[in-house]
C-alpha cells in the first residue's frame, strides 16, 4: 500500500496549525479519494439528495400501515421508527464528519437538519388545505415531543457552557442525552396510552384512527422488512452525502458551518419532508407531525453519536457562536410551533397557521444572516 503526504494546513480544535495529510494511493481507499472533483462531487450530492427523496415517499406509507397493524399508534411509530429512519441519512452525515476530524460540520449538520425539518412542517401545513395542520392534528403526543425537543437542546448548551471533560473520549451529556431522550419517548407513549387531557374535538380535528384494511398482523414480517430495506437505502444516500459534503467544504473553501448547516442538513432531511407532505395529503396527520418533532427529538442524538465517533476530546467544546445561534434559532422555532399547537388556529395568514408562518420567517432569515455572515 502506498501513501503520498500531501502538505495542507488545517486548524484543529485548539487554533493549532496542523500539515499532516496522508492519502492512499492504493488500498485502504475512501469514496473521499474519488470525489475530488468539484463537478462530480455536487454531481453526487444531488443524485443522492434525489434518491432519498424518492425513498421519502414509500416510507411513509409503509409507516402509515405499521401504525395500524401493530397498533401502536401514529404518534410513536412517527416518532421513534418514522423520525428515526428518515434520519438515518443525518446520523450518517454527522457520525462520518465527526469520525473524519470535522467536528463543525458535524454539529451544524445536527442542529440545520432539526430547524430545516421544524420548517418543512410549515411547508406540509401549506399543502394541507382543509385547515390549519396544528389545529387537526393537535395532540397531547405531539405536544409532549415538542416539550421533549427542547428540553434536549438544552442539554448540549449546558454541555458547551460546563467543564471540558470526558472519560474515554465521551463527554457525560452524551450519557444524558441519550437517557433523556428514552425517557421521555416513554413518556409520550404513556401519555397517548392513558391521557390525563387532550385537546378539544372540532369538526376540522383529524382523530389517528386505524384505517380497517390495514389491521391484522398478516403481511406485517414482510412489512417490517420492506421499511427495513428502504431505510438501509436511506443510510447508504446519507453517506453519499457525507462524501460529498465533505468533498465540496475542501473544493470549495465554504465553512463547515454553512455546508453542515444549509446544504447537507437540508439534503439528509429531505425524507422528513416527502414523509411529512405524504402523510398529511394521505390523511395521516398524525403521523406526518409526530415524524418532524419527535424526528426532531431523535436528531438531537446525532450530538451524542458524533461524540462518540470524535476522537479528540468532547465534541461539545467545538461547538462555535454559529452554532449556538441555530439552537437558539431552533428553540424558538419550537416554541413557536408548540404555541400553534396550543393555540389551534383554525385559518391564518395565507390559509395556514400564525405558527407555520412564522417559523418560516425565522428559518429563511435566521440562515440568510448565517450564510451572508460567511
């Protein structure tokens, strides 16, 4: 196997100038090696971009029909196998990052993918046209994962502002993250399972009721395995993604900041917008909401795979005042969004809800200010 050192400077987490850049010649090759080219590397980020937004598609509808035979509900199969699949292409994006010494693109492909899908939300309100989508889909699951989102984005912030300490390279909030996160997903299946309260029904409330043809556990293996088959697809398009992502940040000089948080964060989450549009337009609206905010739940653990995949310490302590902005963005995007949920707007601005109209305010000028700020 043979190597050719490349001289390349490049600063590590410290400010430290480092000229170390061994690449293969041979064996032990990456896909990084082959997509070099500018051309070949936007090339593949859109292909892969496309595919996932095809396979977006077929995934909700076989999630819509596992809600009804396993009897779980759209609320937690959105949730936890709806959200999670989609954001498989993500986890992949930001582990191979983290993995590869980019701990920025990392972070900013985490937290952009969780404000462009809280944004994708509206987009799905404007396509339902009966009615403000918060208003018929309004659920105490859905308000659960939305308190749950931001209960968890504080945990990195704390993570950031603490001491720099790991134990084997991990940092504790990535521990708590993670129990967090398992905690209150079993918190919105109690909820849902056993309601204290709930929202008031309305003629233009939208009840997750199963639809007859698809009871029953027959067909429900080869179900199982069909979603199984489509998110492995979906993981491989993500790691293209990853590829080429990283590919454009050395081709192009772009910061990690703006290709995490713009370019590959809106690619990797293109399946929580097919799904989300899908399902809602298919009548499930349920599982269309529940799949953006508690995907987004799921999404804040990219910080905590990231972490375990970087090799250099915690990888909270690398986050910058770019990417403090968008979990402040996102924040009071979900905030926003869970005061839509409350307040139940029938009919607002443009036919959708005050919420879904302001959370694509934020998101489009939030990122204008990032991306003109270099």
């Amino acid at each position: 196997m043979g190597y050719v050192f490349e001289s390349k400077t490049r600063n590590n987490k410290h400010g430290i100038g480092c000229a170390e850049a061994w690449i293969p010649t041979s064996n032990n090759f990456k896909l990084t090696n082959v997509v070099d080219s500018l051309t070949i590397s936007i090339g593949l980020f859109l292909l892969a971009a496309a595919v996932i937004a095809f396979l977006g598609t077929r995934m909700a509808k076989v999630a819509d029909r596992l809600a009804d035979k396993t009897g779980m509900g759209e609320a937690i199969v959105g949730a936890l196998f709806l959200g999670g699949s989609t954001s498989l292409s993500g986890i992949v994006t930001s582990v191979t990052a983290a993995w590869e010494g980019y701990p920025e693109l990392a972070i900013s492909n985490a937290l952009g993918g969780i404000a462009a899908q809280t944004a994708f939300l509206a987009i799905a309100d404007i396509a339902y046209n009966k009615a403000n989508l918060e208003h018929a889909a309004a659920s105490i699951a859905n308000l659960m994962q939305g308190t749950l989102l931001i209960t968890l984005l504080a945990i990195p912030l704390l993570s950031f502002s603490g001491p720099e300490y790991s134990l084997w390279a991990i940092h504790p909030g990535t521990i708590i993250l993670i129990a967090t996160y398992i905690f209150g997903l079993r918190l919105v299946a109690q909820a849902q399972e056993k309601p204290m309260w709930g929202p008031k029904q309305t003629q233009q409330t939208f009840l997750d009721e199963p639809d007859e043809a698809n009871l029953g556990s027959k067909g429900l293996f080869s179900l199982w395995l069909k979603f199984i088959f489509l998110a492995a697809l979906v993981a491989t398009a993500g790691y293209l993604v990853a590829q080429s992502g990283l590919s454009i940040v050395e081709n192009t000089g772009i910061s990690e900041s703006i290709v995490g948080g713009i370019f590959t964060a809106v690619s990797t989450s293109l399946p929580e917008l097919v799904t989300t549009v899908a399902a809602v337009r298919g009548g499930a609206l349920t599982l269309g909401v529940s799949g953006v905010i508690g995907g987004n739940s799921f999404d804040v653990l990219l910080l905590a795979f990231s972490d375990f995949a970087y090799r250099n310490g915690s990888i909270y302590h690398d986050i910058n005042n770019r990417q403090i902005f968008v979990m402040a963005l996102t924040i009071l995007m979900t905030g926003t969004l869970l005061l839509g949920l409350l307040r139940r707007e029938k009919h607002g601005i443009a036919n959708i809800g005050f919420e879904s109209f302001l959370v694509i305010i934020l998101y489009l000028g939030g990122f204008a200010l990032l991306f003109f700020q270099g």
